[in-house]
C-alpha cells in the first residue's frame, strides 16, 4: 500500500481546482519561491474580496483550510500561501524569522495584483499574520486569529508548553516517531479520532523531509519578553477560538483580546480545540462568513 498522504494530495489538489483555485508558483526574490493557491478565474482577483490564509505549523496551507476554500472560494478571492519551508516554499537566505514569512507573503501578493485582504491566520500563521498586519497596514484591511498569539515571547512559550507537557516546540511540533505524532494530533485536538498506527507513520514519512529548516523556524519563533512590545493595529481583528484549546488556551485568547483593546472581539467554538478549523470546520465555516459579511457591509472591503 502507498502512503496515504501521497495518495490522498493529488485527490485534495483536484478538489481544490474544481472549487476554484489553482497552484502558482512565484519567485519572491532571487532565490526565495513560494507556491501559493489562488483564484482560478482572472476577473474575480478585482469583483471578489481577497481573503489570505495562512496556515499553521504542523501542514501546508491547502490542507490546513481546504474545508474553508471549499466553503468560500465561490464568494471570495481565496489565497493560501505555503509559508517558506512548507509545501515547496523554499529560500537561501538565512532568516527564519515570522517577520521575514510576512514579507515574503506580502510581496508575493503584490506580485498576484493583490491590493488589500482580510487575513485570516492559524497558530505559527497567526504570528505571521501579525507581523503583516504591523508592516503592511495598507495590505491588510482586517485579521481573523484563530489558535495564536501577538508573538511567542518566552513567558507565552514557556506557558504553553507547560500546558501540554514539553520542553522544547520542536519535541512537540516535529515529532519522530509513531507516538509522537499521535500525541501531536491528540493535543491539538478536542477528541481525536482513534487511528492505526500505520496512518501516523504514514504522515511521518510525508511531512518531514527539511527537519532542520523547520526547527530554525521554531528556534527564531521564541523572543525574549524585553523585545516583545504590543504593536498598535489599526485593523479590526477577530479572535476566532477552539474553547478547548490545549496549547494556547481561553486564557491566552482573553489576555490577546486585552492587548488589542477596542479594535479586537473574540468567538469561541464550544467542543473544538487547537485546530479548530478541522474539527469543527462548518461552525467554524458559518462565523468566518459572518465576520467577513460584516467588513463588507461595513465598508472595509472594496
């Protein structure tokens, strides 16, 4: 039997070209490429609202939101970058920092005529999304957070692998073995489904072929808390929250809504946790369309 995961990308692909997407790849810089899906149809990158999403740390974009791209791609320009060292997105320079993903992602949109977004931002995404949104204030119109932090200063760090019971982001996050997948998916989850062993072994073949990149990633994520300040967003940010988020919980998604003060609100997800968009995705499809419906009646979408 082939891997599962190798079986099943293609099938996903495919799906996601019938709902109106396609794969483009695009050279930020010289030597720096990301891939990124965007609308199949020319003409609606102008007559629909562009919506970025960015993904997480544990897979590539298409398949972290490929239920929200079914379910919005027809009402909405959809984007979803695979940030540097995921999906094919590759660099050789030397910066591992979110700071350098969100420039990479905003120049890569400029480059696909986009002008402004809603960014919508999972996890190590979301950190990336907060950094767009600080650098490029004119790019992002309005920001929906889901299972994240403004930045992972230590004290957040230390606090959130306290919860699930590591020491290091990369014992969790890239796991070498059968168990420590399982334990990766059963602590991002609210009730994971009980799986052979085979299919974790399958998913540790697939997705783990530039270890060492992606643990640079991680060991530049974490900043001391004397360099971490609250920037000021002029955007409008929506906390969209699994309640049973184990990694950065309830706790942490009120103490982001206090940094954000009045330009901030928070909805919760009863029986979802970590990935949210995946265990819950149709209450977590329904409140991503009513909060985009609400920017566009209010007139931040052009």
């Amino acid at each position: 039997m082939g891997n599962i995961f190798a079986i099943y990308k293609p099938i996903l692909h495919g799906l996601m070209k019938l709902a109106g997407v396609r794969p483009q790849t695009l050279e930020i810089e010289p030597g720096t490429v990301m891939n990124f899906w965007v609308p199949t149809e020319t003409n609606s990158k102008k007559s629909k609202p562009a919506v970025v999403f960015l993904h997480g740390f544990a897979v590539d974009g298409i398949i972290t939101w490929q239920f929200q791209v079914l379910s919005l791609a027809r009402y909405y320009a959809v984007y979803v970058p695979d940030l540097i060292f995921f999906g094919g997105s590759i660099t050789d320079k030397p910066d591992r920092s979110p700071e350098f993903q969100a420039e990479c992602v905003a120049k890569g949109l400029r480059k696909l005529g986009v002008e402004r977004c809603t960014l919508v931002g999972l996890s190590y995404g979301g950190m990336v999304g907060f950094k767009m949104a600080e650098l490029y204030p004119d790019l992002v119109e309005a920001f929906v957070v889901t299972s994240s932090v403004m930045a992972l200063n230590k004290s957040v760090s230390d606090a959130g692998l306290g919860r699930i019971g590591f020491s290091r982001w990369s014992d969790y996050l890239l796991p070498d073995s059968v168990k420590g997948v399982r334990d990766l998916f059963e602590i991002a989850a609210y009730k994971f489904p009980h799986l052979p062993d085979w299919v974790y072994r399958h998913y540790l073949e697939a997705m783990f072929d530039n270890r060492r990149e992606r643990e640079e990633l991680l060991k530049a994520l974490v900043i001391s808390d004397e360099d971490f300040t609250v920037a000021n967003y002029p955007q409008r940010v929506y906390l969209l929250w699994g309640a049973n988020d184990k990694i950065f919980d309830i706790e942490s998604a009120s103490n982001l809504n206090k940094q954000l003060g009045n330009n901030a609100s928070v909805y919760h997800i009863e029986k979802a946790g970590h990935l949210v968009q995946m265990e819950r995705p149709f209450v977590y499809n329904s409140q991503l369309k009513k909060i985009l419906a609400s920017l566009s009646e209010d007139g931040h979408q052009d």
